[in-house]
C-alpha cells in the first residue's frame, strides 16, 4: 500500500551510502517511482579524511550506548548532510547510516546517525533505518540492494545491453554480497535469491592500513606482485559460514581470522592471499544459487582491483564483467539502491523478502522522517 500522503509516480530521490570500506560517503541521484528506472542522475562523493575514518573504525563492533558510537554518529550525520546540500533538486533521501556492528541472530543491527537529524539539517524526507524491521520478522536485514539489482537487470535487458537470462551482481565492499536474479521475473520477490559471500576488501584494506598507512592495495597491484597461499584459502573455506544455506549475511569483522592467518608472511604475499581469499568465498557461493548465472556483473570498489577480478575469474569459472560495460556507474550501485528502496518505502512497496534475507514473507523496511517531524 502507498504511504498516506505521499503522491504516486516518478520522483528524483537522492540516494546515498557509506560502506564498511569506510572510505566516504556516495550519494547518486535516481528518477524512479519504486518500481521502473527512468533515468540515472548525477552523483558525488565525499571522501572521510584520516582522522574521520579513525573515528568510524574505533567504533567498529560497538552498540548504541558507549562514547564512540556517538562520535560515530554525529560524524554520520554531518557528512551525509554537507554532501546532500550539492542536491537541492532531490524530493528525498534515501539514507543507509554508518554500519557498526550486525548481528541478526542477536542483538540486531546497528547502522548510527540517526536519520531524523538529517530531515532536519537537509530539510527533506529522510527514509532511513532499512534493516530493523527485516530483523524484527526473523530476516537477516541483509543484503538490501537486491530488489534493487533485479531492477537494474531489467532496465539492462530494456536496453539491449544484458540478454534475458540470470545474472549475478556482485558487490565487493567491505563484505561481499550477491544477487542472482533473473530479469524474465517482473516481481523481485520471487526472482532474487541473495547473501553475503565472505570477506572482500575490509581484511585487504585493513591490512594495508596497518602496514603501509595506504587505504587500499591500489589496483591490485601489491597483490599481483605476492604469491597466494592456498593453505589459508583452504581454511577460509573451512570457516562454518560456508556450510550455512543461504540467505545469509556477515558483520565486517566475521572473519577476523584471517588477520593473524597472514601476520607473518611479507606485504604481497599477505595481499594476493586476502584477494583470492575473498574471489574463493564468492565461487563457493555460487554453488548455493538456483542455477548458474549466464554472468556476474561487478559493482563495489572491489571491480578496480585488476587481481581481485583475475582472481574472480580464475576461481568462479563464469564470465565476470564490471557494470560499467552495461553503461552503469559501479561505484554509485549501493547509493542509488538506497534512493530506489526509500521511494519504494514511501510507496509502501517490499524492500526485502525470503529470497534476498531469509525473511518470512516480503518486508515492507525503513523508517520516515520529515523534516519538522
């Protein structure tokens, strides 16, 4: 059911997401009505600077309550907002929050800056907090962007640019997350089957932070340059996760494991593993889709490491492509994601359901703020 008041049909909505990479903020504008893509906007991004970034990992795993989480918070707040000012023609925002810890089978999820504050500061609708609601009807509040990649899909097949067939898109943030979805489907309810493969960039990123002070192995290069253990790729593996069917989903720090499995080897070595590591954890997933994909599209930073996609390739046996090639823009996929969910909320449409979290029946997520609510 539509929300009351709030008019049906196409509406620019600015989406906008900061990741557990936690390198800055994404904001994308999308012309949508929840249902149908009309058009792509214009995007930005707003880079955390160092001191910003060390705020958001010191409260990494942290629960509303403790002094770290509020810095986190405020700092959530204020960025998102400076960022939405260079949107002024948005109608409304889609906001994810700043993921810091998540457990579903537990305490829940916690995404912090609370999105009432910036309907306030920005003085639009805010539609915010997605994942509490799928959690509270026994989902995982994990992956969002499904619904959101079968849209996608669709618009693709539109244009000519995907043939007719299931594809996987796959998103290589701090965790990885895919979707295989099948654009023949018109409701992405029955047409998506998603989960959280494994780590991606976060144990990669994090280890040349700590070694080399650097926010990422640039290109993959570091890792072109190491040799893979496999012995560790073979214990990742191993990890219980794998063996969970899906949905399923991960906090960031779910396979810390991997930190100590390479502390004692030299920096390339260290990064060519925690790649493959992350390319395996993918292909195991795919063992666990409804049939297999005719590609897997790339979104996410993850597409701009050249060893990471090799290793996809190497590793999943199906043809890996960036979404770039379909004319899309990767690293803008999550935030438009958020501005498709909040119009679709604002319509009272499904955001997840039993494919894409494990949830008993379609989810109607996400809270609305307005701006003097």
């Amino acid at each position: 059911m539509q929300r009351a008041g709030w008019p049906k049909g196409r509406m620019q909505v600015l989406g906008m997401m900061s990741g557990t990479s936690l390198d800055g903020v994404d904001a994308a504008l999308l012309d949508t009505d929840g249902e149908t893509i009309f058009a792509f906007g214009r995007s930005g991004f707003r880079p955390y600077a160092a001191a910003e970034a060390d705020i958001l990992h010191a409260a990494l795993g942290r629960w509303p309550g403790e002094p770290c989480v509020a810095a986190a918070a405020a700092l959530s707040v204020d960025a998102h907002a400076a960022l939405a000012a260079d949107f002024p023609e948005a109608a409304a925002i889609g906001y994810h929050g700043q993921t810091l810890a998540h457990d579903p089978g537990g305490r829940g999820t916690h995404q912090a800056g609370p999105g009432w504050q910036l309907a306030r500061r920005t003085r639009r609708p805010v539609v915010w907090d997605f994942r509490t609601e799928d959690v509270r009807q026994g989902g995982e509040g994990a992956p969002l962007a499904p619904f959101f990649h079968h849209a996608l899909s669709r618009w693709a097949v539109s244009q000519g640019r995907l043939e007719a067939a299931p594809v996987v898109f796959l998103n290589l943030g701090g965790v990885g997350n895919l979707t295989w979805c099948d654009p023949r489907r018109a409701d992405p309810v029955g047409a998506c089957v998603a989960f959280d493969t494994g780590p991606a960039n976060a144990p990669l990123n994090d280890m040349m932070r700590a070694r080399r002070g650097l926010a990422r192995d640039e290109g993959g290069r570091l890792a072109a340059a190491g040799q893979v253990r496999e012995g560790v790729i073979a214990a990742v593996l191993r990890h219980p996760y794998f063996a969970r069917p899906a949905p399923k989903s991960l906090d960031r720090d779910s396979f810390a494991m991997l930190g100590p499995a390479v502390a004692q080897m030299d920096d390339a070595d260290a990064a060519a593993t925690l790649t493959h590591a992350a390319a395996a954890a993918v292909g195991a997933g795919l063992n666990l889709l409804p049939s297999r994909p005719a590609a897997m599209l790339v979104c996410g930073g993850g597409r701009h490491n050249g060893a990471m996609m090799a290793a996809l390739a190497a590793r999943c046996g199906v043809p890996v492509r960036a979404v770039d090639d379909l004319g899309l823009d990767g690293d803008m996929i999550e935030a438009q994601a958020f501005a498709w969910l909040a119009a679709r909320v604002l319509r009272g449409l499904p955001t997840s359901g039993p494919g894409t979290t494990g949830a008993p029946g379609a989810v109607v997520g996400g809270r609305i703020s307005l701006p003097a609510g």
